[in-house]
C-alpha cells in the first residue's frame, strides 16, 4: 500500500475527506466462490446524507490490479438524513462526491426513499438468491429481504421474513437450511411477538423508572435492561422459483439454558457447524460477579434445542473466536488464563466434540491472538498484533510453529472463501482506508478485490509512515510510528502533534482509523508521532503487563525519554511547537503530562481521567481498574495505588492550555470526569476549552460530530502551536532539546 508523491494536481488530506471516504462493511462470500457481497456507506458534508449500498463483487479472474476485477454491482441503495432531527420535509438530495467509485445518482424525494430498505448483513442463500437485513421503523423490528439474480441482473428486494424485534448476527447454513441471528428477548417471553407485546406494554408505563438489585446497572453506552441477547433459528425451504420462504417460527435455542440465576448473553458472533446442525458462541459467566470477572465461555447448542452447554467451563478468563474444523469434530477457539484481567495473553485451544477434550496450541507463543480459523486439518490460521502490525499467520498443530503469511500493514478479519485455498481478509494501513482482498493459506497471492477509494493517493495525498524506535523506561524498546506533512522539507522547522494511545492494552497499528487518524494531524502541518508505550499490545505479555501499577510511572517515562530522543534525532521538530493529544487512557496521561511537565504549548483530553477514585465508583467494568491498580479503592493498600497515580493530586500544577472533549453516554469514563478537568484548568485561570456531545459515547461515530471534532481539535493546536509559539502561555518555556528535563512518574510521592 503507497501513495503518490504530493503533484501539482494532488492536495493534502482533510478532515472533511475522512468524514466522507466510503467504508467498507460487512461482507460475505458466495456458496459458490463466484462473488463477495458487502455494505458500502458514504456521508455527504453538503447533503448530510448518509447512503448506504448494498453491492456485490465478482471473485473470478481477478488479480492484483482491481482493474482487472471488474467493477461491483449495486443491488440495493437506501439514502437518508443524516441529522439527529432532520427538519420536515426535508428533500436535500445527495451531492456528486469525488471519492465515490460507483457515481452517485439523484435522490428521489423522502416519500420514496422511505420505501426503500436500508441494507445491513449481507447472507448468501444460494449462487444466485442474497439475503439482507434492514430495519422495519413502522415495527421497531426487522425485515430479511431478498434479491435474486438472473443474467447479470438483480430484482428488486421482496420480504422473505419480518420480525417484530431487531436482529442481528444473521447467518444462514445451506446444509441444513437454517437462518440464525440474534435478538434480546425477555427471559419469559416464549415468542418474540411476546417480546414485542412486552415492549408495547413497557412504552404505556407512566413512569420512566428502572430498578437495579446488583451490578451491572449499564455497559458501554446502555442501561442493562431486562432483555438478554438470545439466538434464534428459523428454517427455510426453497420455492418454486428458486427463491426461499419460511417453514416455521423462530425458536430461541438457548432460553433454558442454566444460567445459575444469572444472565446468559450471547454474543453478537456466533459460527455453524459444518452441517448446520449446531451453533457455537461466546457468552460471559453468569452470575452477580459480571462486573469484576471476565470469564466467559464458548457455549454449543443444537439448531432445533432450547439449551446450550459450555465446553470450557471453569474459572478461566474471556473466550472468543470459536470456530469449526472441516470435519466438524473440532472447535478452535482462544482463551486468557486470568478471570480478572481483559488484556491477559489469548491462548490457542482446540477442543474435541466427541471426546470432550482439550488442546493447548502454540503455548509458548509470546502474542495474542484475536481471530482463529482452520486452514486445514492440522493448520490454523490466526490474526495477531505484532510490533504495529495486525498480522495473519498459519499455527501448524502440532508443532505451534508460527508462519506468518501477511506482516505488512493490517487484517482486521478474515473468513474462509468456500471450496477454495483462500480467504477473504479486511485490510487496511495508515495510509490506506479499509478494502476487502483475498490470500492464499502459503501467502503467495494477496489480491485487491475492491477499491473504495480511488482518489485517495492520487488526487488525494496521504503521508506514508516510517517506524521509529526509542529507549524507555526500564531500556525498553519503544516503537511507533512517524508521519511527515505533505509538504515536508528538511530544510524547514514544523510543530509536533504526539498522540497518546487509549487502551490503555492497545498499540498504534499500521491501520486505517476513522476516528484517531495520523494523516489528518499530518496533513494539517504537524510531524506526527504515535509511540506505544509499556502497557502496548504487540511487544509480548510481559511488556503488555508492565503498566500495571504504574499508570503515570514507566509509559509516562518513556513517553517523555523518546520525546527527547525524538527531538535530537529529528531537528526540523521545533521543541518550542508540540501539542500532546490522547484519548482514554491517552486522556489521562494528559491530565498526569500536564501535572508534570510543560513542555507542551498545547493539550487535547478526549474522554479522559480526571480522578482514579471517582472513576472505579462510576466505571461499569470493575475488573479493569481492580486489576490494574490492584485491588479496590476501598481496600487500604490498594488505596494507596489509585492515590499515587491519580491526577486529580497535581491539578495545582496544570498550567498548559487544553481542549476537554467529553461525551455523556461514556458510560466507561463517565462525563463527569471531562467536567472535573474543565472545572480544575478554568478555575485556575488556565485556558481550555470544553467540546461536549450529548449523543456519544467512548468513541464519536456520528459524521457530523466526527467532522466537528476534528475542527475544534486542529484549531486548537494550531492556535497554541503557531509559528514562534506565540498564542502560547507565558509559563510554557522554550525548549533547548539538548537540555531537555523531565519529572519522573515514579517521583510523583505516596
């Protein structure tokens, strides 16, 4: 994946281009291997339109060059107003866009977009009859809808099912003739009509109020409620005219499950079994300790049952990525050692249906692995985090030898391209948005099978990265990555943007991301540096593992020890220019910067901590912070650990401007923590700024919000960080680099 130099006809990236590149979503490939079906949605800026396509890829003869592929097929297209209260009758129809492949066409007006269904999860039913699913807004429930395809042509969608509750996860076995999805149902509705009925009777009560006896009261962006994520099947039976219809009603077929008086959530993966007899999935524990253990289970359930049974019960931590052998007399999954910690270390296991045994793969593998597959009977296929890169690697049983086969850039995903050597992967790099393409299991021919950006590149220039190194804390080896600006010339002097990871167990990857993306800082004029520091994913558990206890301590040391390093080895960065940005964990570690240092002329905290000990009582997922501070706040030597490595202890030192985003359904760090920083920078008459979404969470996702928050953040550092420094504060000093001092974390008292 590289770019064109910057020409004369090509122009730096905008943040109004990332809002409105087209992104690839769900896929799935064809019985056959003919064809790749996938979402494709777009955001107009000047419509405020989000269009969203169904369209489907050939597979045959194609080559590296997607020119050679031939160009996809739209079957379906729904257009909508974007805005979270569109005005009445309003008819904006959506703008011509340069980085569309597929030329948009005009908009009908509102009274004929309503009729047309917004298309999500593609299923294939046979060569020629796609399945989708699309939301019914008249019901509050789902449609599965049908298109078939006869001489190159496809029809107009026509209902195959419509169920009164939404789903999601649908997938359908041609072995066995079942569709199966998920849906959340009331644990004593038999139906989901009843559910619906539930609902209906729910929207008449006259008050609002929910009742909680035990935790947890909310995850992520929702309030738990009643309802538990359940799987459903439905079986199907071909028609005449080579379409499908309905044999029965769907059934839940895990409700009488033991879940101990627990909740039994099913996840929203779930595969088949090579006959489609049974389903596999993942489910937490149930039982009242949800919020403080992670263990979960891989649970089997038979299509036509009303149970399910796990095979790895026991004390274990988080389960993920079941997956099915061939002969379906195996099922690989991963699994972390610890019930307490999220970033323990996935093993790779293998367990045997019949004998109800099981194998330990690769133990001594140093990664972690977060997809599994069968390549063959005696080779597996895994996705991993390496050194910065999302790599796919064949795992010989075995032996637990690791070859890998893409180490390059990054696979989010891959799936198994039937009857075939191949896979089809979700692929993507810094400077590269997410495409679909296809592998062999030896890695001898990766192929583009979409493009979905054509400009970017091209007319469109990005900024390739370059890997960088530095020594940390403890002489560790800190790796990240380096984006110059466009325009980039030696002999010139640029501000410096140092992005801080959330996670904190996450790495910067040479990946493609919507939301922190490095070229828009780049593109913007600022040397980009993103490093991952002790806690980073990719490096080995140990590495991983070292922030604990240690939040402002050695990832703030080395931080700070490659900031230095940085500025020597890299002279065009004008010390006296930097902005640090950082979200989450990131946040953080700009409230702990800005207590220890004022080396920068500019902050960004999006979602951060302000206080550990305010943030344990109101988190949702209490095993993160147990595991890494060590226990609870209200446990007197635990105590001492959230104390030491609060920020709120050195808020009488914040001196440096700061933009505060915060969101209120952060439900993980909760927006009181954004108001607290805000609250602690302005009334010590410390310039910041407050950007506030009501309707976000963790993350922005919605375009326009997106879009948003790029402004307010490039305006910010580009205010604090003009030429000379001199919008900055008169407390920020000038920087000699070869007398550069910091304070250490680990000298921060307690």
């Amino acid at each position: 994946m590289t770019v064109s130099v910057l020409g004369a006809a090509a122009r730096s990236f905008m943040p109004e281009d990332l809002v409105q590149t087209n992104r690839v979503g769900a896929s799935a490939v064809s019985p056959g291997a003919s064809a790749v079906a996938y979402i494709q949605s777009h955001y107009s800026i000047a419509s405020k339109r989000q269009t969203t396509r169904l369209l489907v890829q050939p597979l045959g003869g194609h080559h590296h060059d997607h020119d050679h592929a031939g160009s996809p097929v739209e079957v379906v297209k729904h257009s909508a107003d974007a805005r979270p209260n569109p005005p009445k009758g309003s008819s904006a129809a959506e703008d011509s866009d340069s980085h569309a492949e597929i030329e948009p066409e005009k908009e009908p007006q509102p009274e004929a977009l309503k009729r047309k269904p917004k298309p999500s999860q593609p299923i294939w039913l046979s060569d020629s009859v796609l399945a989708f699913v699309a939301p019914d807004a008249a019901s509050d429930g789902s449609t599965l809808y049908v298109v078939t395809e006869h001489k190159g042509h496809w029809s107009k969608p026509h209902t195959l099912a419509s169920l009164p509750v939404p789903i999601s996860s649908a997938q359908y076995s041609a072995e066995s003739g079942v569709f199966a999805f998920t849906a959340d149902v009331y644990g004593g509705a038999s139906t989901l009509k009843d559910t619906a009925e539930i609902d209906r009777q729910e929207q008449e009560r006259a008050d609002t109020a929910r009742v909680y006896d035990d935790l947890w009261v909310r995850h992520w962006d929702t309030f738990a409620s009643p309802k538990l994520p359940q799987i459903h099947t439905l079986r199907l039976v071909s028609t005449s005219d080579g379409s499908f219809k309905p044999k029965d009603q769907p059934r839940n077929i895990i409700k009488d499950t033991d879940a101990n008086g627990g909740r039994l959530e099913a996840s929203d993966s779930f595969v088949f079994s090579p006959s489609g007899l049974q389903v596999a999935f993942v489910a937490k524990k149930p039982g009242r300790n949800y919020a403080w253990k992670t263990t979960s289970f891989v649970y089997l359930a038979d299509v036509d049952g009303s149970a399910a049974t796990p095979i790895n019960a026991g004390d274990g931590g988080a389960s993920a990525s079941p997956s099915f052998s061939h002969d379906g007399k195996r099922i690989a999954y991963v699994q972390m050692a610890s019930p307490t910690y999220e970033a323990d270390r996935n093993q790779i296991k293998i367990y045997d249906v019949a004998g109800k045994t099981t194998t330990n793969v690769a133990a001594d593998w140093d990664r972690s692995p977060s997809q599994v597959g069968w390549a063959d009977a005696d080779t597996l296929l895994v996705s991993y985090n390496d050194y910065g890169r999302n790599k796919l690697a064949r795992v010989d049983i075995a032996s637990g030898t690791v070859t890998p086969i893409v180490s390059n850039h990054s696979v989010s995903s891959f799936a198994e391209i039937p009857g075939t050597d191949k896979f089809l992967l979700n692929y993507s790099a810094l400077d590269s948005p997410n495409d679909l393409y296809t592998i062999t299991t030896d890695g001898a021919d990766l192929a583009r099978v979409t493009n979905a950006n054509p400009t970017l590149g091209k007319e469109i220039t990005l900024s390739v990265p370059e890997d960088v190194e530095f020594v940390g804390a403890d002489n560790a080896t800190i790796h990240g990555f380096l984006l110059r600006p466009p325009q980039y010339d030696a002999s010139g002097k640029y501000p410096l943007a140092f992005v801080i990871h959330g996670g904190p167990q996450s790495s910067f990857l040479d990946a493609w991301s919507t939301r922190w993306n490095l070229n828009v800082l780049a593109a913007a004029g600022f040397v980009t540096v993103a490093l991952d520091f002790q806690g980073s994913t990719g490096y080995g558990q140990a590495f991983t593992d070292a922030i604990r206890n240690q939040w402002g301590g050695k990832p703030y040391d080395s931080l700070m020890l490659s900031l230095e390093q940085l500025l020597v080895e890299h002279p065009y960065i004008d010390p006296n220019r930097m902005a640090a940005l950082g979200a989450s964990y990131g946040g953080y570690m700009i409230n702990w910067i800005n207590g220890h240092t004022d080396v920068f002329k500019a902050l960004v905290n999006h979602d951060g901590m302000f206080s550990t000990i305010s943030t344990y009582y109101s988190t949702e997922e209490l095993y993160f912070p147990e595991t890494e501070f060590e226990g609870t706040p209200f446990d007197s030597k635990a105590r001492k650990n959230y104390e030491k490595w609060s920020p709120e202890r050195f808020v009488n030192n914040w001196k440096t401007p700061t933009l505060v985003i915060h969101s209120e359904k952060d439900y993980r760090l909760v927006v009181s923590e954004g108001l607290s920083t805000f609250t602690a920078l302005r009334r010590q008459n410390v310039p910041a700024r407050l950007l506030y979404f009501p309707d976000e969470n963790h993350w922005v996702l919605k375009p326009a919000n997106s879009l948003r928050w790029h402004q307010e953040v490039l305006e910010w550092i580009k205010k604090w960080t003009a030429d000379g420094g001199k919008d900055a504060v008169a407390s920020n000093k000038s920087i000699d680099p070869t007398k550069f001092t910091i304070q250490h974390g680990g000298d921060s008292g307690l």
